[in-house]
C-alpha cells in the first residue's frame, strides 16, 4: 500500500529530520549496511519518505550507496516484511522481473526494519511506462493451477488471505470482498454501503466477466509500486497471488492516471479483454475496501461510488 515511488535510491543531498530513525536503530542499521558493502558504510544523507508510505520509511546513503528502509510497530512487523521479502524473491524467480535485494529485516525491542537496496530512479518517458506495463505482461505470463497461493500475505498492514481456490468468482468473494468488508464495519461504516456491498458480491457471477487461468499478479500493482531506473522496471511491495491478471491492470491507475502506453506495451505482450473498462471499478473494490480499514470512512464515498455502477 505505497503511496509514492519510496525506494528511489537518489537522497539528492537533503538531511531531513527523521525521528523514528533513532542511534539505537541508526548504529546497527549502519553495521549491516556496511557488513553487506563490505565497507565502512555511514549515512550522510537521508530523504524522509514517511508522508508517502503506509510505514515509516525513508532513504539513506553515504553518497555511493543508498538504502531504503521501513519501520513497523506491529506485533508480527517480521512477518509482515519476512514474507514481502519471499514475495519479492517469488516474482523475481517465477517472472524474471528485477526486485530490490533485502539487505536485512531487524527486530528490536518496540518494532522491525526491513532494509533494501535503494534504486535510483530515473524520469518516466514514453519508454519507461511501456516498461511498465510489459512487466505487467512478464508477471501474469506465469500460470497456476488454483487462484490464490499456498501462503498468506499482507495489503500494506492488511491481512490477506490466499486460500486457494478452482474458480475466480468464489476466490475474490470468499478471499477479498467478504474478509475487508468484515475488517471495514469496524470502522464503521454505514449500514446502506455495508448492504451495497453485499448486494454487489450476490451479483458477482454476473459481472466477473469471461472465465480466466490464474494468473501471477504482483497485487498492489499501482503505479508507484514500480521504479524507473537505467537497468529497467524494478517492483517493489507486492501482495502477490495467483488471480485475474484485470487486477493488476485496474490497480496500475487507481491513484492517479497513467499514460496509455502502459496498456499498449502490455496489449503487445498479452491479449486484453474488451470488456475490462468496465470491469475496472469492479477489482478496485478491495483497495478501497482496505483503506476505509486503514485510514476510516472518509473513503466511503469513493466505495460506494464504484459499486453503484454494478447495482
């Protein structure tokens, strides 16, 4: 659940307070830096990345080097990051995409650091959205046999349940659509958007579309979810499973739009269902699903304006 292009390993110079990057992290983390480097490694420059994620987190480097790394308070934060790093490895193997390398996940008395390779961005041409939307096509070009994966994973703090599964329409009821809309009237919310969402998952059969073959998806696949840098399209932050590839593709421009070159080089690579316009409000339902349970009911609205369109 990124909410920026967080792993940009370019600190540009700037020294930025960071306040929950304290010596007692600050020292050991300098340690492993410089174990992995095989250096004497200290942080000279910092950006502060915490107003653009769902963690605290920031970038840091000694002027050569650059790592991003992200703070979580939660009881089962190494999990949590134990299992984006075998995430990250999973479609790294499976697809053949570039993944930031884990330097280290540290637990320590209140919270756990996950520290990566920080990769340097570079400016979004034409060139570099297309890269973006054949890394799509690279991922879900890798098949399954059921929907879902053999372990769970995480949508930001989220949990996400991957229960296997023979058919797509009970997966994405059963997995995504129920489960938040349960975590979601904690928040709480409003009986009529409770029962339009119900009303919508009764529907599904009629509005998921053709049948597909389980594809891998990255699973937050929003936009800043990928880096742009020299050596290509790197992805950073999956909740990764195997589902219907329109998802990703929903994703990819949820928070803001994106060139159409994307769908191009993806449509160059794997064909595209004439019907996913429609059906992209549909696989975005979760996402705001999620942050009514992360950030509360302000994000009704955007809710219950998508599922209108299928009532």
């Amino acid at each position: 659940m990124t909410l920026s292009q967080g792993h940009s390993g370019d600190a540009t110079g700037q020294q930025q307070p960071i306040e929950w990057l304290t010596d007692a992290l600050l020292l050991p983390l300098e340690r492993l830096v410089s174990d992995h480097v095989g250096r004497n490694w200290r942080a000279t420059e910092s950006r502060n990345m915490v107003d653009y994620a769902s963690h605290p987190c920031a970038i840091l480097s000694d002027g050569a080097y650059a790592v991003f790394v992200k703070l979580t308070d939660a009881v089962n934060g190494r999990e949590q990051f134990e299992i984006e790093g075998a995430s990250l490895a999973l479609l790294t193997e499976q697809s053949g995409v570039l993944t930031p390398p884990v330097i280290a996940i540290v637990s320590f008395d209140g919270g756990t650091l996950m520290i990566q390779e920080g990769i340097p961005a570079v400016e979004r041409t034409p060139q570099r959205w297309r890269q973006i939307g054949q890394t799509l096509a690279r991922i879900h070009r890798v098949k399954g046999n059921q929907f879902g994966l053999k372990t769970h994973a995480y949508f930001g703090p989220v949990y996400q349940d991957n229960t296997p599964m023979d058919d797509w329409v009970s997966f994405y009821a059963e997995c995504r659509l129920w489960p938040l809309l349960k975590l979601a009237m904690n928040a709480p919310m409003p009986l009529k958007a409770i029962q339009q969402v119900e009303t919508l998952i009764s529907r599904l059969p009629d509005l998921c579309g053709p049948p597909v073959t389980p594809a891998l998806l990255h699973g937050d696949a929003q936009q800043n979810n990928f880096i742009s840098a020299e050596a290509g399209t790197y992805v950073i932050d999956p909740a990764v499973y195997y589902g219907h590839p329109e998802m990703d593709l929903a994703w990819v421009d949820y928070f803001q739009p994106v060139p159409q070159d994307v769908f191009d080089a993806y449509r160059d690579e794997m064909p595209l269902d004439p019907g996913f316009p429609e059906r992209r409000e549909l696989w975005r339902i979760p996402a705001y699903l999620a942050f009514i349970v992360v950030e509360g009911v302000r994000h009704v609205d955007t809710l219950t304006t998508a599922v209108e369109r299928y009532l």
